[in-house]
C-alpha cells in the first residue's frame, strides 16, 4: 500500500506540488476540506483493504474519503452533528465511525447504510471517543466536560460503567488493555481494560502545564507500556506506568522558535502527539504550524517540517504507517484577533515510513 513511489516520491507518479506558503513541504492535499477548524482525524484499521479517513470538524460536520495508491484522495461521504465535532474513531471491523459532539451526544455512523444513531449521552460537550475491542467485551468509551467517564455497550440506552473524574477530561487514548485519561487541573489516570474497565494509577503530572492531548506507546513486545503526554508549553513527556528504571521517564522541549529576539523564545503548544505503527517512533503537531518526527528511545529529533500558514491541529498514521496524515486549521492559540476568515483549512498526506525509520545505533 501507498509505496514511496506513488505518495511523496515523483517515479511513476505525476509531480508533486509546487511549494507554496500553504503546503511547503509538497505534500498530498486532500480535497474538499473541511471549512472550520479540524478538531479530529483518524484512519480507517488494518481489516479495511482500501485507507479512508474521516476528520471532524468545528463546522459541525464529519467527512469521510478514500485515499488511493497514488496519493489523490475522493471524497465519500458527509455527517452532520448539532454542534462541534470534538472527537472521531473507528470501530475495530472498519463498519461504524464514532463522532463525539459539543451537543453532548455521541452518534454512530454506519457506513454501508449511511445512517446514524446517537449511542451515548453526556451532560456537557463529550471531548473523547475511543473504541474498546476486548476479547471478551466490546463498547465505546467518551470522556467529557462533565468530569465523567462512560463506556456504552451500544446497543442499550444507559451506559455500562460510569467513572467519576476529578475534572474535566481534556484528552484520552485507548490501546488495549490500558486506558489513559488526561483532565483539566492536570490529572492523570491511567485504567486497566482487561474484565471490564477500572482504574489502575493516578500519576502525578511531569508537566507544570494544561496536558493537551496524550498517546499510548508499545514496548518491544507490543505490549501497550507508557504514554506520550504533550502540553501548552511547549513540551512532552514520555512517561511508563511501571518504568523499569525512574530515568525511562523523561520530557523534552519540542514546537519552541530557535532564535531568542530581545532574550524571549516564542512557546507553542503541543496540539497532538501519534505513534508510528511500525516502527515506535512518534510525531509531534504544534501550534508553531510544524510536525515533528522524534525517536524516543535514542532521545532524538528525526525530521521537522517547514512552518505552514496556520497551527497544525492534529494528525495520525494510516494501520500500516506508510501514510501520515495533518490538519492546518486556526487553533485560535493567539485569540480571536489572529482567526482569519480567508486561510482556508486544509489537510494533507505524507509518505512517511522512511522519515520515521529509529536512529541507527553507532
């Protein structure tokens, strides 16, 4: 799927596109995008043979596209939600999106009738949505603003299990068997998914600032065994629930300008933070408007990308990790005197598996 060839290289495939000041990294730009701000992006799993993507946006709207060998992106399909759209997953077969929404709703989307259901309920906007595929249960958990955690059997109106949280949750990922849950306050849980869900450690935040979005890691064996946790400041920590050695857990500094006019560094935010599939390494979204592919275990930047015109929201790698996926959009981190009406959103697709490969050990 999506050789080097097709999507980044120009051997058998039409030129790339020009850079411009939108798209200077000549990138794969997926078209009609989505015309607010794009708050959530994921790939379709390894039991779907084609890739599609599905974003959601502030516009209220989910969309759906296919992306091809050669790059160029068709769109499939459009849902609409009674506000913003906050979060987006797949179910494990490919069938079914989830779409969590600022109406406080969360619906399915079934993509072969092209019909939706509303599947979960909270009482303030719902933040996350993660799909749990456990060997002897299914459901769909969502976090919100309501400082409750809910995991819905789906089929039934009320939820499975309720967790009250501290706060609000801001952010949360699922790799079975762990969960982990990022609030307001800087609060950290970490849950145990196996029988059924319950909370397996609280962890005291190794950022002094607001966590804005976090990402479970795997170790060698594939067995999921710590979290990148990443900030408005500017940093990122990679923490293990049971490390081995307390040095295993350590922050950098990552989306910071280089040059320090008038002795001040400019300091943007961490929007969202994904794991290579294959190879462990990770990449970093900021507000600064640039990606950047890192090597935890060598403790190393790999690549960083060319600013774009506006913040990078989010971003995510296809099943394989041949495919890495960002979204430019306003993020409204400087406020809403810098949103502007005329940049338009865009998302874009990059060959990646090369860029991503671990540092070589000398």
């Amino acid at each position: 799927m999506f050789n080097q060839s097709a999507l980044g290289g120009t051997a058998g495939f039409g030129t790339a596109a020009a850079p411009t000041t939108a798209n200077p990294m000549r990138d794969f730009e997926v078209t009609s995008p989505p015309d607010d701000s794009v708050s959530s992006l994921a790939f379709s799993p390894p039991t779907l043979s084609q890739n599609f993507l599905v974003a959601g946006s502030w516009d209220n709207n989910v969309r759906c596209w296919e992306v091809e060998q050669s790059g160029k992106t068709i769109p499939k399909s459009l849902q609409t939600m009674q506000g913003p759209v906050l979060d987006v997953c797949w179910s494990d077969d490919g069938t079914k999106v989830f779409m969590a929404s600022c109406d406080k709703m969360v619906k399915c989307w079934d993509l072969s009738s092209n019909q939706t259901i509303q599947v979960a309920m909270h009482d303030a906007p719902v933040k996350t949505c993660h799909w749990i595929k456990a060997p002897t249960y299914s459901c769909l958990m969502t976090g919100s603003w309501d400082k409750t955690l809910k995991f819905w059997d789906t089929r039934t109106a009320n939820p499975m299990k309720t967790i009250t949280l501290l706060e609000r949750c801001y952010c949360a990922d699922v790799d079975y068997p762990m969960a982990v849950v990022g609030t307001a306050s800087r609060g950290l849980i970490v849950y145990q998914l196996e029988g059924g869900p319950s909370e397996f450690k609280r962890i005291e935040s190794p950022l002094k600032y607001q966590h804005r979005c976090v990402s479970i890691f795997k170790d060698k064996k594939g067995t999921p065994a710590g979290f990148a946790l990443g900030s408005v400041e500017g940093r990122v920590a990679i923490q293990y629930v049971s490390p081995q050695n307390p040095k295993d857990n350590f922050t950098f500094k990552c989306h910071r300008s280089n040059g320090t006019p008038n002795g001040y560094q400019d300091i943007f935010a961490v929007n969202d933070i994904s794991f290579h599939p294959a190879h462990g390494t990770l990449a970093t979204v900021g507000s600064d408007g640039r990606f950047s592919f890192w090597d935890k275990d060598a403790r190393t930047k790999l690549k960083t990308s060319e600013a774009m015109e506006q913040s990078i929201t989010r971003c995510c790698f296809n099943n394989n990790g041949q495919i890495f996926a960002y979204s430019v959009s306003y993020d409204w981190s400087k406020g809403h005197e810098y949103y502007n009406l005329q940049k338009k959103n865009y998302i874009f697709l990059r060959s990646c598996y090369e860029d991503l490969k671990p540092r070589a050990k000398s």
